[in-house]
C-alpha cells in the first residue's frame, strides 16, 4: 500500500512540474495551451483531484514559481541496456550528479548527449478507451493526421502513435473528431529490444527503479524487453 502512495505522489508531482513548464511555455489558460489542456488529461487519468491542478496552475503564475528545465541524460544499464532520463529541475548541477551516482552504484555508465538515442524512436502516444470503436476504420480515419501505429495494450485500451513531428496534428485531429483521449505523452520507443535472462534483468530494473524514485527524474525509459 506504502508503494502505491508513493507512486501516486511520484505522478501528482511530475504532472505539477509538466503543468509548471507549459504555463511558463503557453499561459495559464488551457483554451489556449494545448500543452496545458494535456496536462489536465493526464492529471484526470492518475486521479490527481482538481484542486492539486489549480494549485499547481496558480503556483506556475506566482512570483515565487519555480523555475524548471527539462533535461535529458543517455547511458548504460548493466549488460548493455540502453536508457535514457527524462528530467526536470530547478538545478541542473544537482541532477546530473545524482543521476551519475544512480548509473555509477548500479553498475551502469552515463553516457554523453547522443550516446543511445539513437536507439529510440521519439514519438506522440496518445490512449484511448476503448469503447468498441472499429480500429481498423479508426486507423483509416487518422492516417492524413500522422498516424504510424495502432493497437490495444494489455488493459485493452486503444493505443494511437504518430512521430514526434505530428504529435500536434494528432492531438488537433482527435479533438476536431471528438475522440476522447485518456492520456497524451511524448515518449520515446525503443527500435530494438535486449533480451537477458531473469538474474541480469533484475540489475537493470534496480537501476531503472533508483532512477524513477530520484525526485528530478520524470520518466525513464530502455530498451530492456
């Protein structure tokens, strides 16, 4: 139970720091800021209540804000597993030394700008409830808006992809054909994936755990299968 309180803490405060940067990019309000509107859905997607919005929408305004920026560290896991983290911080200095201490006493490595990325795909992906829409003529209908991937995840909802480059389009498209998206995020998708055996695996989700739990650290992402 203490797990999931932590997890749920770990979301409201990422998504306060996702609205913190697209106030600061867009205005406050969300008619206006696609970012923002995004962030609302996903805040609703983690049951973050209402009024955790608001105040993280009105602390973004204050003359006490903080001031985030959004860094991105490449390296190695243990047995050559690729990973990259997504962070954002009022202090650059402070993160990038804990995010080496987490490579370092996990027996990884950090890596320098370009190192793995190259083994990312950088790509919009936005969920759907699936509600018993046709997926194939959905497929058809998004296909001029960017669309590059389809398909149901394990809950079963739909899961729609574009690149990078279209992850507006899309956005724009769901909304004009009144499709209600769950949740929205810019994610990166690994091109190939490493297979290792259950021991080895464990030392990359240990590294990969120590990350997440780092509070600068937003998303984390590999390519360990």
């Amino acid at each position: 139970m203490f797990a999931r309180w932590d997890r749920m803490a770990k979301q409201f405060t990422r998504i306060g720091k996702e609205i913190a940067i697209a106030v600061k990019q867009g205005g406050p309000d969300p008619d206006n800021n696609p970012a923002l509107r995004r962030c609302i859905t996903n805040a609703k997607s983690v049951n973050m209540p209402k009024d955790r919005v608001e105040a993280a929408i009105k602390r973004a305004m204050g003359k006490d804000k903080t001031d985030y920026h959004e860094e991105i560290y490449e390296g190695y896991a243990p047995h050559g597993v690729a990973v990259l983290v997504e962070t954002a911080t009022d202090n650059p200095t402070r993160t990038v030394a804990n995010v080496r201490m987490h490579f370092n006493k996990n027996n990884g490595s950090l890596g320098t700008s370009g190192s793995v990325s190259f083994m990312f795909n950088h790509m919009g992906e936005f969920k759907v409830a699936n509600t018993g829409q046709d997926i194939e003529e959905l497929e058809f209908d998004l296909i001029d808006s960017g669309l590059q991937e389809i398909g149901e995840d394990s809950e079963g909802n739909i899961i729609i992809r574009t690149s990078f480059s279209d992850f507006g389009n899309m956005s724009k498209a769901l909304e004009e054909k009144a499709i209600e998206v769950t949740s929205s995020e810019l994610t990166w998708i690994p091109t190939t994936a490493v297979d290792l055996p259950e021991d080895q695996a464990t030392e990359v989700l240990k590294l990969v755990d120590h990350l997440e739990q780092d509070d600068d650290v937003q998303k984390v992402y590999h390519n360990l299968k």
